[in-house]
C-alpha cells in the first residue's frame, strides 16, 4: 500500500502558467491564461488576495487550479492578506513589529484580547470611546498637567482617601451634605462662613472659645 502511494504521489505533478485575473466569484477567481480561462482557488500559501486585472502565477494540476501568487498589480489599491479559517503569527523566539507610515487600525466585532507581562503606550494624543469601562488593578499611579472630568454623577467609594492640594475651590449650584462620625476644620489664618441664616446645633455641647468674641 506503501508503494501504491509512493507511486501515486510520483505520477502527480502541475504546470505553471502567469495569468490575469478577469473575474471573482466569492471563493473562486477567473484567470486567462496562455492555454485558457481557468476557475481557480487561492491556494492556502498565498495570503493576499487576488483583484480584478492581478497579474498572478497560476498552478494547474489534475486536483484543479490554485492561485500561488500575486505577481502585479496595476493601480494603488490596498494589499489584502486573506486567511479563510483562523490566522496566527507566532515568532516564539523573537519579536513581532507592525510599522506602518500612515497609521495602524485594529477592527473586529468581536472581542479584542492583550495579554502581556507589560504593555505601553506612548502617543502625542489619545481618544477612547467606551459604552461602559471596568478597571480591576492592584495600583494606580497618574501624573498629569491638568484633568477635566464631565459627568452626570460620580461615586467614589474608599476606605481611606487623602488629597494635598495648594488651592482648592467648589462651586455647588444646591446643596452639599456632609455626613461623619467626627468633623474637624483647621485654618491657620481665618475661617469665614456667610449666609442668610447659619444654625448650630448640638446634643450635648457648645463652645465657643477665643481671645475675642464679638456677636451682632
């Protein structure tokens, strides 16, 4: 049985002719050559896929015909590499660099996975678009010249939230409601409070304690 195989493997062979590609039926591509039109497939090897006017090498044997390769192309349309079923691009023990000069695009409606010991990103401007956006980390650290946040509401939860500001200033159109266990404010200068009406209260004790005291 052995043999029979050897000797069909043998006795199968191919022919090699350059060609043009005259039409494009889904999976199948028209290509004339000097001996006729042919009905070929792209063979697995070649990536990009052929387009009307190609000038691409053409492999006939007794299977059918097979596209190889796109030899030319007239014009300045986009080179597009075709896998029919899933594509990977290993490089197991180097590096794998995409460069382009006017831009890269990453687009899929599906899901798009990084996974990487680190990752970074360096570019002059960014801009994210996000429906709804989960952060899980151990750490975040952020330096920044300025932050400017819109949003209908915001909520921070922490169990310990500390800020160091030089100058801070909050404009509140309603009402701001402070709820604590213990409330403390220290200034080293001076603490003004203005309204209309300002009332305190407590349970238990008031005091009021100053080198001066003056009321009306």
């Amino acid at each position: 049985m052995r043999d029979n195989l050897a000797r069909q493997r043998v006795e199968t062979f191919a022919t090699q002719e350059v060609g043009t590609v005259i039409g494009v039926m889904g999976r199948s591509f028209q290509v004339r050559v000097g001996s006729g039109d042919y009905a070929a497939r792209r063979a697995v090897s070649c990536l990009v896929e052929p387009a009307l006017g190609d000038r691409v090498l053409l492999a006939l044997h007794e299977g059918g015909c097979h596209v190889l390769a796109v030899l030319d192309r007239d014009g300045d349309a986009p080179a597009r590499l075709v896998a029919d079923g899933d594509l990977e691009v290993c490089a197991p023990n180097g590096r794998f660099t995409v460069t382009a000069g006017e831009g890269v695009r990453l687009v899929t409606p599906a899901e798009a996975a990084v996974a990487a010991g680190t990752v970074r990103v360096a570019a002059a401007e960014g801009s994210f678009a996000v429906g709804a956006m989960t952060y899980v980390g151990e750490q975040l650290v952020a330096q920044v010249h300025r932050v400017k946040t819109v949003a209908r509401s915001v909520e921070s939860i922490a169990g310990r939230w500390v800020q160091r500001l030089d100058r801070a200033y909050r404009f509140i159109a309603e009402s701001e409601q402070v709820r604590a266990q213990y409330y403390e404010v220290k200034a080293r200068a001076a603490v003004n409070i203005k309204a209309e009406a300002t009332l305190v209260s407590s349970g238990e004790l008031t005091k009021i304690d100053g080198g001066q005291i003056h009321l009306g």
